[in-house]
C-alpha cells in the first residue's frame, strides 16, 4: 500500500529537517548551503534575523559549532507546497567561544521546489 500524498510530504519534510540536523553537527556547510533557500534567514534567540550566506560564513570560521542535539518533540503541518516544522531540542553548541546547553525551540519555514523542499525561514527561541 502506497502512503498518502500527505504522509509522504511529511516524511520528505522530516527527512530534510532531519539532514539539517546532522549537517549542522557535521558542520557541512556545504550540505546546509543546499538545504538553505537563497534567502534564507535564520532568527537567534538574541532575535538577531542573520541572511544565510552570513551564517554560514561563521560557521567556517568556527563561531558556531554544534557537539550534540537531543530532540525532545516534533511537529510537522504540511499545506500544499509549505510545510512548517516546530520542536524543541536541547543543544550543546559552542557559539562564539561559549560551550553550553541550549533549551531551544525551532521552528522552521519549508517550501517544495519540484521534489526539494528547502528551508526558507528558521527561528530559535528558549523554553
């Protein structure tokens, strides 16, 4: 049995939320540069909204590096061509110089292009 249009998106937008994940704890920057929509900005949790192409470029410098992240929850809405990703994550990341554990929420913005679905916006707040 087939899985349905629905499910199928939401498996796809899992599996690339997912990839992203694990490109930041690689640190593939090449890997995020695809998952990424060009204009793509990601909000920290200061509420600085940082371009992609900024990001990025710091995390090849080293000013963002991410040692582990521990999923606590995970939603997924499909609708139509968008899909919006919420869950919150415990991650121990090194920013800037300073190593801690980081209670975050994301949230994030999908679009599907063809048979991509890329992240078009990204947010992290505290819980």
């Amino acid at each position: 049995m087939q899985p349905s249009p629905d499910q199928s998106a939401h498996d796809e937008v899992t599996t690339a939320f997912r990839a992203y994940l694990r490109a930041m704890l690689d640190g593939n920057t090449d890997a995020l540069d695809t998952l990424l929509a060009d204009g793509c900005t990601l909000t920290h949790v200061t509420g600085y909204v940082q371009p992609k192409d900024e990001w990025l470029s710091q995390m090849r410098s080293g000013q963002f590096l991410y040692h582990r992240i521990e999923e606590k929850s995970l939603a997924v809405a499909i609708e139509g061509s968008t899909a919006h990703v919420s869950g919150r994550f415990i991650t121990d990341a090194t920013v800037y110089g300073t190593r801690a554990n980081w209670r975050l929420h994301m949230t994030m913005d999908y679009a599907r292009e063809g048979d991509t679905w890329t992240v078009i916006r990204a947010a992290a707040t505290t819980w």
